[in-house]
C-alpha cells in the first residue's frame, strides 16, 4: 500500500491508498478505461440492434462523463508517483 507522508498529496494517495505497485495502478487505470467503454450508451447510437440494448444497459451519458475525470485523476496520480518516486522498493517493478 503507498504509505501517507507529508510529502504525498492527499490526492494522490486517495486514488491509490491501496495499492501496492505500478503494475496495480495500472490495471486500475486500464479497468476504467475498459468500464468507461462499456458505459457509453450504445443503444442510443445503434437503434437497430436489440441485442445492443440487451447487453448494453446504459441508456445516458452520466456514467461516461463520470468516468472520465476519474480516469484522468488516476492518470495524473500515476504520473505524480512516477516522476516522485513514490513506489516502495519492494514494490517497485519495471513495467
């Protein structure tokens, strides 16, 4: 887990309190990326396609236009932890 100092912003350690490594701040951002994709609603593009509307449940944008400074949060986080090396040593993989 990255441990709070009072070097490390709040901000930074709110999206990533429980995670351990890169590799882990990764997948998180990768995991949104792939959820903010499924939260576009696609049965308001593709209007034909009942099977769309079926597996595609959203039927707004709010899911999406959430997701998306969430996205860039975890985004500006990861970049902040990089460039302050912030991982822990143990932690710490080359990705």
């Amino acid at each position: 887990m990255v441990q709070k100092t009072d070097n490390l912003p709040m901000w930074v350690y709110l999206a990533f309190s429980v995670i351990e490594t890169r590799k882990g701040a990764l997948w998180l951002i990768g995991s949104s990326v792939v959820f903010s994709v499924y939260c576009v609603p696609w049965g308001r593009i593709f209007t034909n396609q009942d099977w769309i509307m079926k597996i595609f449940l959203i039927n707004d944008w709010s899911w999406f236009a959430m997701m998306i400074p969430v996205i860039l949060w975890y985004w500006i986080s990861l970049r902040w932890m990089d460039r302050n090396s912030k991982w822990t040593d143990s932690a710490h993989q080359k990705d």
